[in-house]
C-alpha cells in the first residue's frame, strides 16, 4: 500500500512524563486509520507532533518516502495536512469567512465578495452548508466543527486529523460526521481519526492503531474485531466494564427546583423555566448538547448565579438567589464539581493544602486559618484516591488533568454532602478512575445523598442515572427513565425534538 | 470665530495623543497591551530633538524618533514576546527606562530651541481647496504637515486593519493566538513587527510634542499624555477612526483650562487642569457600564506559547 | 536549533539565585553604560554604597528612603496579591499629606501626641477612601483600576498644586506659592536620631506577614488574586474582601503622605513622594508580592535613589541614571522570570532534513 505518512519511534516528553513512549504510525492513502486509546494515553500529542504544534524529543517523520521536520504549523499546512483539534481553533468573534482565510497567502486586500463565493462551492461539495458571513458564535458546537473541516480543505489538506470529533456531537450529528468523512475518503483523502470510543473506531475506521500509557500496543486492520478484545487492549488488563446503578428507596424529595430562570451577563436567557426534582438516594443525568444551560443550571443552586428568578427548594427551603456563604450560613451541606476545574474548583497556583483549605477553612473557628487539618485531609485524599502528585505542596497546576481531578472530586465528596452537582466528573480520567469516580457516587446515593450529574458520554449517563433530564437551548426537551430509552432517542431530545415515551414525573 | 480658533487648537494639542492611540492600538491588537506608552512618547521625544538639535534636518529627527520608539519597543517585545514576562510590569518598566533615558540625554539640551529651520518645516501650511471649505477648512486643514501626517495614519491604520489580509491576520492574534498559529501564521514574528511599528507611532507623539507643540526642550515634555493615550485606546474602542475623535476631544480638554482663564473663567486653573484625568475617568467608568460587548482582543495580556494547552 | 519547554518548579534556592544574577547583569550592562561615559563603574558603584551609607547624615536620608518606599510596597502588596493592579500608591500618599497637613495646619494648638495621632489616622482614612474610588468601580462595573488610580494620581498633584497657589500659600513667603511649614507640635519624634517611622516600619512589616500568611483574611486575598470564581465558590464574600484591602492599601499610602511631611519635609509639596509612590510597585513586584522581602528590596531600591544622588554631586552623573539603573535592573528581573518557568534544550541538527518549499 502507498504510505503518506510514517512516524517511527515518536518520543514526547512533558518534563518527566513521556506522553509518547516509541511510538510508531503510519497512514496509507485513502484510508481511515483510527487512534485508539484512554484519556492521556498520548493519542492527541502524537497528533499534534505532525501538526506541528509540538516538537518530538527522538523519532522520525517520514513523508512520501521522504524525511522530514514539521517545525511549525505552517510546514504541516503547507505539507497538506490538517488537523481539526479538539478544542477548537477558532475566534468566535469573527466571520466564518475571517477564520477560513486568515493565514492563508493571498494578496493584500481581502476581496469578501469573491472569496465567499469560493467558500459556498467548497462547502456543498462536501455537504457541509455554512453560511462563510455568520459570525462563529452564533453557530452550533456541530457547525464550528464543519468550519474547522472546512477550514483545513481550503487549506489544501490531503490528511485529516480528527481529534476526538465526537466528543461533543448528538448520535445524529455523529452520523453526519461519518457521512462527510466517507465523502472525504472517496475523494481521496487520507483520515486520522481519534477517539476513545469502540463502537465508532469500528464503524469508520480501516484499520487500528491501539495506544496505552503513551506506548504502541497493536495495529490491527477492522475485520471481525470483538470489542472486548479492543478494551482490554486499550485498557492493559480483563476489566469489567459494567456500571452498576443501585436501587435505593429513598422517598423524600431533596431537591426542588420550579421555574428556574438564569439569565446571561447580557439578559438573554441561558435557563427558561427549568422545573424538576430530585429525591435522597437518587441521581439525576442531564444531559444536552454543549452549552444548552447546563453549566447555568449548576451554577443557579450552588449560589453562583446572580440573575435568577424561580425558586431551588432544597429540603423545602429556598435557596434561590442565595450566595454559596448565605448557603453555607444555612447549614445546607452540598458540594459541586464545576467543569471549570482550575478556573472555579480549584486553586491553579496554590498547594493541595491550601486547596482542600478552601473549602474548610470558613468553618475553622477564630481568625487565623489552621493549615495542620488541612494538610492532613490533604495526605488523607492522596491515599484513598492514589493521587500522584510529589507532595501536599505541589501547585495543583503542575498535577496532570486526572490528578487534578480526583483532588477536586476527593475534596467534595469527603465533606459529606447531602447533595452533590458535577458536572463532568469522568472527563480526563482513564477507564479505571473513572469507575472509580462512579463507586464513589454510587456509595453516596445508597447514603441518601442526591447527586445531579451533567454528562456527556451518553452510555455512562443510561447506565448510572435513576432518570435523565434532556436540556435543549435552556429548555428541558424531557426528563426519562433511562431504561425505556435508546441513546438515539437522547440525540434526538438533545437537538429539542420530545419523546413520546419513557417520560417520568 | 474664537470657537473656531479653539477647535483649531484642540486639533493641534490633540495630535500627540492621536499619535500616541493609534500606536497602542496597533500594538493591542496583537494581544499585547503596552503600558509603556508614557516611556514610548518620551524616547520619540528626545530621539526626535536630540537628532534634530545635532543634525539641524527634520527628516532625519523624524527618523530619530522612530527609531527611538521601535528601540523601545524591542526591549519591551523581546521580554513579553520572546521571554513571555508580565506585560503590565514590563510597560512599567518601560516608562521608568524611558523617564531615565530622555533626562539624561536631555540635560544636554535643557531649555535650547530647536533650529529654525526645523520649525519652519512644522509651520502651517494650508492645504489647497480644503482649506477653503467653511468651518471645516479652518478647523482641520489650515495646520501643519504633521497633524495632516496624523490623518493619514489613522486613515491607513483602519484600511490595514479591517480591508488587509494581514490586518485580518494580526486581528486573529489578538484574539486568539493559538488559532492564528494553527491556521499557520507566525505569531511571534506578527508581534514582533506590530509592537515595533506601534511604538514608533507612539513615539512620533513625544516627538510632535517637543518638535513642534513646545519646540524647547523641557523635562518630563510628555506630562502623563502617555497615559491618557492608554486610557483613549479603551475609549476608542481599539479602532482608529474613533481614535481620532477621541484625540481631538482630550486634546481640547488639555487646553480648555488655560482657554478660561483667559476669560477670568471663575474656576481655578488648577482644578480645571484636572479635567482630562477626570474625563478620562469618567470615560472609563461608562464604557464598563455600557459595554455591550468587550471590544478588547480576547487574548490581550496574555503571553502566548505554542505548546500550551 | 534552539528549543523551550516548561518546567517543573525549580527548587526556591535557584528560583532566588536566578534572581540574584539578574541583578547582578542588570548592573553588569550598567557598567558598560557607564565606562562609555568614561566612569570606573567599579567607583561609581562603590560610592553609591559609600554615599549612601558613609555618614551618619547619609544612612539617615537612605532609612527615609527605605521607609515610605517599603511601607508602601505593603500597601501595595496587598492590593497586588488580589491582582488589583493599584498604581495609584502615588495620589494616596499624596491625599494622606493632604489630610495631615489639614491637621497640621488647623488645629496646630493641640497637644503633640494627639494632634500626630490625629494627622496620622486623618491620613490612612483619606488615602484608604482615595483607593476606594476605584475599587468601588471595579466591583460594581469591573473599570480597569490600572487607568484609574493612574488618573487619580494626576488629580492629586493637580489638588496639592492648587492648594499651594490658592487657599493654602503662606501669606508670609512674600506671594512665593508655598505651603506654611509645620509647627513642632505637627512634627513626627526622632529615635536614634531618625524619625520614629522606622518603627512603625517594624511593626507593619510583622503584622502584614502575619495578616497575609496566617489569616482567613489573608487567604481570602490570595484566592482572590488567583480567581475570583473559585473564591465565589468557596463562599467568600469577593466584593466585601476588595473593598476592605484596597481600602487597607491606600491606607499605607496615606500613612507615609503623613510621615513625609511632618517626619521629613515638615510642609506640603508635590515632592514630598519623589516618585515613591512608582518606585515602590518596583519594590513589590522585585519581592515577588512577599512580605519579609518588601524591606531588604526597600533598603536596596533606597541604597539606588540615595546613591544615584550622591554620585550626582561626586561624578556629574546626572541623577536620572538612577532611573536608567531601576529600569535596566526591571527588565532584567522581568526576563530571569523565564528562566524560571522555561528551559531551553539544544538540539542537535538531524542530517536528514527537508522542509517543504
């Protein structure tokens, strides 16, 4: 077969940390070779050596047959190839058009007339219709994605790289990616495609490239491949994959929520009318499309929200518009895990110590803060969580994502709260913490603690949620029992489309 | 008629701010905020003098004072650029090494006149036609080359800006530089170019200030104009047109206090000497308030390093 | 080919050698500066020293230096802890002269103990209200608080200047615009023949250290300096905490307008402050927003300032070398920093290499 790429013992190191381990690759042409592996298994970073954000420490880069260096992006470009990052690479205050062009050699003026006529043809020949003169943030999460494909194409590239494309997409919008990608590859190009997910790494792809731990474990070509064997490759050892979700029979109601009103910095509504509630011993998956409200949601009942109407009950007493202190002067224990971890939960730049001191030290008595206590829960949670970090003294910001995560996580659920929000908890972790993460949740749901759990991975939230509440642009398109619905029926109740069935009280 | 004498004059003692803005935005917009500008205006305004006082040629003090700017804005570049350090603190910085630099050269020059014959380059020259339109005419077009030199650049900046590929290219930095490294541009060598090119038009203020606004040499000529132009930057929302105005209008703050007195204004000059500082605040304190969107480059402040996360 | 990654933390001994040596190129590119100028930089430096500290006469300018300049850098560290860039340490000593001298002035009959505890606390209320201005703004509506207390920097000069030339000139100068000196009463005691500042110096520094390290109040500072999401969340009241900092920081300005002029100018001038107010964000950010650093950075930035005018004198250097000298040794610190966070690896040139056209 006819390689364009090779890469040949790739090693990347991030200080100690080898996020690439010898790892050799190769893509022929016209196909769709996936990358298989966990969170940090160094799928992205070997990615981002061919487009030329990261320099490799040892390795070669062999090109049609031909040695090279990828210095920048700008050589990767120029090299054809074009990654579609996972976080995308995009200023959402410009143009469609703005986005597609900057960068690109051309002359000195910038002709929009013309250029957004080229940009149209580009777009329906691949079937992604983008209009090149809306402004990025009025575009969906899915759309930003077809501007990104977009984007590499009028670029010129030949092989793309999609890096984790799915993540945030509904199972339809999924389907769509597929179709654009099989369009792609009849046309000739040559796909990348990351994930850490079985099911579609055996649908698109050609062939398999598994990754662990930042080492090579196996290419395999798609053939009658069992996924078992896949995850037990991806994983290091036999796991039992299975989520239990525990009967409890809590009958009180813990939470209440009733016309819940959230409104943006600018007055337009991120919220409009949120009514549900949450028993003791129950946990409640939400799910939606990126940005539907749920980080509003989150944010209203643990007191960060400043403009809010409608009222949060929690145990009967309303909370709503309550700052966390008035929360906490109420002697309402509850917890949150924001998706922002080092922007809300944590401390970037300070210690464990003073990280698990955070949301200790206002019930400390006296004036002076007790660090003593604090670094003891802080040893305590290193233990229970195998938290790898150097000391109780290390800056949270030089923990990897997963670490900073169970200390995030571990610090919540130690306070013993009679609710817990999170949001995302799993996001980072590989397989093993993350069952970790649901044991735990699990453990404080039999306690009767309610748990509201904002989820993206819709596998893990019908296994582990009692009843799921679909958010739709700030509107609750339902809320169900996930037993009587598919993960299809959840995409369809993402984009706002109600259901007919499975709908619970 | 002295109404018009007043705007005609506001024009004039508005041009070294003008200058002074429309280089910070320049520089601003490739996510590096500058608040060196003070240190700026005093490079370009020793640099201009200096070399015009040794060569006796107005070219070559112009080009004394860009080169004074853009040496300026290496050092600053190469710390926030290359070597990533706090801009807030090296713009500080900036200012104390340009405070230092221009008295210490300038104890050469304290209190001489420039050559005449550099002062006549800089006398009015009105512009044919346009200087004949009512009103208009005697307000923008009867000055000197310099001011017209300010329009053209605030004209050429906006084109630059928002019509040119590379002004779509910078803008993208601002506001995202991880996006315009990945979309293939160079981030550092844009910035690099841009901070260059904005401190020497900040610095082409200082030097209209001490080559033509008061052609004798004093200590401390730019007295906290570079500030202002920092605080204008805001005003005009990063865009040189609004630039413009907005120069103007703090340039005849700047002289309205000296203007009243003349009319035994019954305030003192002292406290209307304020009001440019207190303008400007109140400027400030509204455009928080009513800021519909933050025009401010998303990415301003902050250092950029490809492999970031 | 050259090649930068992030480190790890760089144990604190070589964080603060690193900084040492910047220092030390800092003066090192002075002295080539200086040789150009046909000095013995080895003599300048070392009357620098000797000028500073020579005499008892010299030691005494060079502790009134080294007192408002670290007194202020506390005010001003903790309003930089919080990341709320206060530059306005220059208007509130300023507005803090003000008041005291409004004490001096008009209840010049008082007893002496009273009538400096009057100005001193007189002084800390108007600077701390002077710094509440813009932290007031900021909280309500987030103004960028660099500009403003810039600009209020500038107001205050404009209002000193007005009262020199207006209702507060001296009607015995003979129509020279000058404020009236102090009485003996209005003037701070000496201690070892140095004004008594020095102590309270002592004590400001220790309680800082302690507010800033020990308490819930300092915590609640740093958090917020950090994120003001994450302090929201973890229950503090943000706007609260700001307010009362800030009002503490221009507090410690005004507390020096007030001991400038009655412990060392005995009137009222815009030149009381000498550009501390400036000098001192130096201060701070050299201390790395720490504390027990604040003095030893003091005494060195005083040891310049001092030392700068004595060479004047000794050299015909004019003074705004001084200046140079601050500015060299910033950017030199500001640029060690990278040397902190970043290494940078050689990279041998592979043979093979081929960059696309």
């Amino acid at each position: 077969m006819n390689k364009v790429i090779e890469l040949k013992g790739i090693v990347k190191k991030f200080g100690t940390v080898y996020a690439n381990d010898q790892i050799s690759f190769d893509l022929s042409v016209g196909e769709v070779h996936a990358l298989l592996g966990e969170n940090g298994a160094g799928k992205s970073s070997l990615m981002n050596v061919l487009a030329g954000v990261y320099q490799p420490d040892d390795g070669e880069i062999i090109m049609n047959g031909e040695r090279v260096t990828i210095p920048s992006p700008r050589h990767s470009i120029d090299m054809g190839i074009g990654m579609i990052h996972q976080h995308f690479k995009l200023v959402e205050s410009h143009t469609v058009l703005e986005n597609m062009i900057a960068g690109v050699k051309s002359r000195l003026f910038i002709n929009y007339k013309k250029l957004g006529k080229e940009l149209t043809e580009l777009s329906q020949r691949y079937g992604l219709q983008i209009n090149p003169f809306s402004e990025l943030n009025m575009l969906s999460v899915a759309e930003k994605q077809r501007v990104e494909i977009l984007k590499v194409l009028y670029r010129g590239a030949k092989i793309l790289i999609l890096d984790e494309p799915t993540a945030v997409l509904t199972p339809q919008e999924t389907a769509r990616l597929f179709d654009i990608i099989n369009s792609l590859k009849s046309d000739g190009h040559s796909i990348i495609f990351i994930s850490h997910k079985l099911d579609e790494v055996i649908e698109i792809s050609d062939r398999i490239t598994v990754l662990r731990k930042g080492k090579h474990i196996d290419t395999l070509k798609n053939e009658h491949l069992s996924p078992r064997s896949l995850t037990n490759k991806m994983v290091g050892k036999a796991v039992e994959l299975k989520i239990e979700r525990t009967k409890t029979d809590y009958q009180d109601i813990l939470l209440e929520v009733n016309n819940l009103f959230v409104f943006r910095p600018d007055n337009s509504q991120a919220l409009k009318g949120l009514t549900f509630k949450l028993k003791q011993g129950e946990i409640l998956g939400v799910a939606g499309v990126a940005g539907s409200g749920q980080k509003e949601l989150c944010e209203a009942i643990a007191g960060l929200q400043d403009k809010i109407t409608g009222e949060i009950l929690f145990k009967s007493e309303n909370i709503c518009g309550k700052s966390p202190r008035d929360i906490i002067n109420l002697g309402i224990s509850m917890s949150f895990v924001p998706e922002d971890r080092l922007g809300m939960g944590l401390v970037a730049g300070m210690d464990l110590v003073d990280n698990v001191l955070l949301k200790a030290y206002l019930k400390q008595p006296g004036i002076f803060v007790n660090r003593q206590e604090a670094q003891k829960e802080a040893l305590n949670l290193i233990e229970k969580l195998n938290i790898d970090t150097p000391s109780v003294h290390t800056k949270v910001s030089k923990l990897s994502g997963g670490n900073i995560q169970k200390v995030l996580l571990g610090r919540e659920i130690e306070l013993q709260p009679e609710l817990i929000i999170t949001a995302y908890p799993a996001r980072g972790l590989d397989i093993g913490s993350a069952h970790k993460i649901y044991d735990l949740l699990n453990e404080q749901k039999i306690k009767g603690n309610g748990i509201i759990f904002i989820g993206e991975d819709l596998d893990v939230l019908l296994k582990i949620a009692d009843k799921i509440m679909v958010l739709c642009d700030g509107e609750v398109t339902g809320i169900v029992d996930p037993d009587l619905v598919t993960r299809e029926d959840l995409g369809y109740m993402m984009a706002g489309k109600k259901l007919e069935r499975g709908e619970v009280g | 008629m002295s109404v018009l004498i007043f705007l005609k004059a506001a024009i004039h003692a508005g041009t070294p701010l003008l200058f002074a803005t429309l280089g910070e935005v320049l520089t601003e917009k490739s996510g590096n905020l500058n608040l060196g500008v003070e240190g700026l205006m005093l490079l370009g305004a020793i640099g201009g003098f200096s070399a015009g006082m040794i060569t006796q040629s107005t070219v070559v003090a112009i080009l004394a004072a860009l080169l004074a700017g853009a040496l300026g804005g290496l050092i600053y570049a190469f710390l926030t650029v290359t070597l990533r350090a706090n801009q807030v603190v090296t713009g500080l910085s900036l200012t104390i090494f340009g405070t230092g630099v221009a008295g210490f050269v300038g104890k050469l020059f304290m209190g001489r006149n420039l050559p005449e014959n550099i002062k006549a380059v800089f006398g009015a020259r009105p512009l044919p036609i346009l200087s004949r339109i009512p009103v208009l005419g005697t307000i923008f077009f009867q000055h000197n080359v310099f001011i017209y030199g300010g329009y053209l650049i605030a004209i050429a900046l906006g084109i630059y800006l928002y019509k040119s590929k590379p002004g779509l290219n910078l803008r993208t930095i601002g506001e995202n530089p991880h996006a315009a490294d990945a979309s293939g541009i160079n981030v550092n060598r844009y910035k690099y170019l841009h901070i260059l090119a904005g401190s020497a038009i900040s610095a082409l203020g200082g030097a209209y200030l001490s080559l033509v606004y008061v052609p004798v040499w004093q200590e401390n000529v730019t007295a906290g104009r570079g500030w202002i132009a920092v605080a204008l930057v805001i005003f005009s929302m990063w865009n040189p047109y609004k630039a413009i105005a907005g120069a103007y209008l703090f340039g005849g703050l700047d002289i309205i206090g000296f203007r009243l007195q003349q009319i035994n204004f019954p305030l003192s000059q002292y406290i209307i000497d304020m009001f440019p500082y207190i303008i400007t605040i109140v400027v400030l304190v509204f455009s928080s308030i009513y800021k519909k969107r933050d025009h401010s480059p998303s990415a301003l402040g902050v250092s950029f390093f490809r492999e970031d996360r | 080919m050259i090649r930068i990654s992030k480190r790890l933390e760089l144990p604190p001994y070589l964080q603060w050698l690193i900084r040492a040596s910047s220092i030390i190129f800092a003066l090192i590119i002075m002295s080539v500066f200086l040789l150009a100028l046909g000095h013995n930089p080895i003599k300048v430096y070392s009357a620098m020293v000797t000028g500073s500290f020579g005499t008892f006469f010299r030691f005494r300018k060079t502790i009134e230096l080294m007192i408002p300049l670290s007194i202020t850098a506390l005010g001003i560290l903790v309003a930089f802890k919080m990341k709320f860039w206060n530059i306005g340490a220059e208007g509130q000593i300023l507005m803090g002269a003000f008041a005291a001298t409004f004490f001096a002035l008009k209840f010049a009959y008082l007893p002496r103990p009273l009538l400096l505890i009057l100005m001193a606390i007189g002084g800390s209320l108007i600077g701390g209200l002077w710094a509440l201005i813009p932290a007031f703004f900021k909280v309500k509506y987030a103004t960028n608080e660099t500009l403003f207390t810039l600009m209020l920097n500038y107001i205050a000069i404009k209002w000193i200047i007005y009262l020199q030339y207006g209702p507060w000139k001296d009607p015995q100068q003979a129509g020279f615009p000058k404020i009236p000196d102090f009485s003996v009463n209005a003037t701070l005691p000496t201690l070892g023949g140095i004004h008594v500042g020095w102590l309270i110096l002592i004590a400001l520094v220790i309680i800082a250290h302690i507010v800033m390290n020990k308490t819930k109040f300092g915590f609640e500072i740093a958090v917020i300096g950090e994120s003001k999401n994450t302090a929201k969340y973890a229950g503090m009241s943000v706007n609260k905490v700001i307010l009362s900092t800030l009002f503490i920081s221009g507090a410690l300005g005004g507390l020096v307008g007030m001991m400038q002029t009655s412990g060392v100018h005995g009137t009222l001038s815009t030149s009381i402050t000498g550009g501390i107010g400036y000098t001192a964000i130096i201060v701070t950010w050299l201390a790395h927003v720490k504390v027990h650093l604040i003095p030893v950075i003091g005494l060195l930035f005083a040891v310049l300032i001092q030392g700068a005018f004595f060479i004047q004198t000794a050299f015909q250097i004019p003074h705004s070398v001084a200046d140079i000298l601050q500015g060299m040794i910033l950017f030199s610190a500001l640029g060690s920093e990278f040397f902190i966070n970043y290494r940078l690896h050689l990279v041998k040139n592979r043979r093979a290499k081929r960059v696309v056209k």
